[in-house]
C-alpha cells in the first residue's frame, strides 16, 4: 500500500484535533481549516519534495545520484505524473500567497495539497459538499479542476512508482546491481556489462 511509498511519522499517534491547526510558518500567521481526513493523513505521512522513496542509481563518474522512477496517480484509464504532495507548511504558504492557484481554484474553495510534473495541482475540497474529496487540475488539458477520489487515502492508493523509459547516461536496466544494506543501485560499468545490455 502507501506505506511503501510514503514514511509514516515515528512520533505520530492519531488524536483528535481541532480543524483548525497552524503550521507555524513564519511569514504566515493565519491558520488554515484543513478537511478532516487530509488533515489526518498529513500529519501522519512525512509530505515534501524529498518525502517519496524513488529508486535511484548512483552513476560514479559523475559522482551523481539518478532517480529512475516517477510518480503516477492511475483511476481506470486515466493517467497522470504527480510530482510530489506538500507538507502542511507548504500547503499553509502557498494556500496564503496563492501560488499554484487558478481562479476556478480558489472559487471552488479548493486547497493545493500537491503538484503535477507538467503544470497543475492536486488539491483537497473544503466546501460542505466536497470536504476531503481529492480534486486534479491540468493545466493543459483545459484547467478545469474535477475530482479522482473520495479523500487522500483512496487517492494514494491510486499512486504508483513507474520506471523511466530511459535511463540518464544511457545506462541500462540490467547494468544495475545493489549491495546489502545501501538504498540505491550501483552501475557495472565494467566492458562485459556494457556489452551485454547493448546486445539486449
């Protein structure tokens, strides 16, 4: 399940909290009526950029790690590429500066909760009839924000890493190798191994 995407916080324990939480972001002194369930998850979940546990290879002669997978959110033959979910301060910031927001957004009284990899946003519903629901807006395909899920919990199950097409430095699949105890792949770059994935 998500759990194998996301960390859950070692310190968290589900209490009963009031709607209304502040993140204490220090520019930001308002605080935001987060929907229930949301609120819930994101305190549970590590959120971020950084949050998603992408396999990723290290490719020595460029001292350089490389992710090799990528996010998407997957409802029937619908697709599209996440970028990641924000955490509750990012969420606080840019709820406050309106960044990642279109009009429609912001009419329909949505919350930005995440990002699309090609312009848009995930965002969480906070009206009486929509509260919790998860909403996506693509920017190119018209901008109208519609729902995908019932809440962010129904939503993350939807989400799956899915391997790159190709990899950076023209490495291939089967050049990769990982040892006991480290978290990402290594490249054998030996000529026997170079050899054997160009034939493939």
């Amino acid at each position: 399940m998500f759990s194998s995407l996301l960390n859950l916080k070692t310190n968290f324990k589900m209490v009963n909290l009031p709607l209304s939480i502040t993140t204490r972001a220090k520019s930001h002194k308002n605080s935001i009526d987060f929907p229930p369930i949301y609120r819930n998850f994101a305190l549970a979940f590590e959120l971020g950029m950084e949050a998603v546990k992408y396999e990723k290879f290290y490719y020595e002669p460029e001292d350089e790690y490389c992710f090799f997978q990528f996010l998407v959110y997957k409802m029937g033959d619908f697709e599209i590429a996440i970028s990641y979910l924000d955490n509750l301060e990012d969420v606080e910031i840019n709820f406050n500066e309106k960044n990642g927001y279109s009009d429609e957004d912001i009419s329909m009284n949505l919350l930005k909760i995440g990002s699309l990899s090609e312009g848009g946003g995930v965002f969480v519903g906070r009206n009486s009839d929509s509260v919790d629901k998860v909403y996506i807006n693509d920017w190119n395909a018209g901008g109208e924000a519609f729902i995908v899920s019932d809440d962010i919990f129904q939503f993350i199950s939807g989400l799956f890493l899915v391997p790159e097409d190709e990899l950076e430095y023209g490495v291939n699949v089967s050049q990769l190798y990982k040892r006991y105890e480290e978290d990402f792949y290594r490249v054998n770059l030996s000529d026997d191994a170079i050899l054997g994935s160009s034939l493939a």
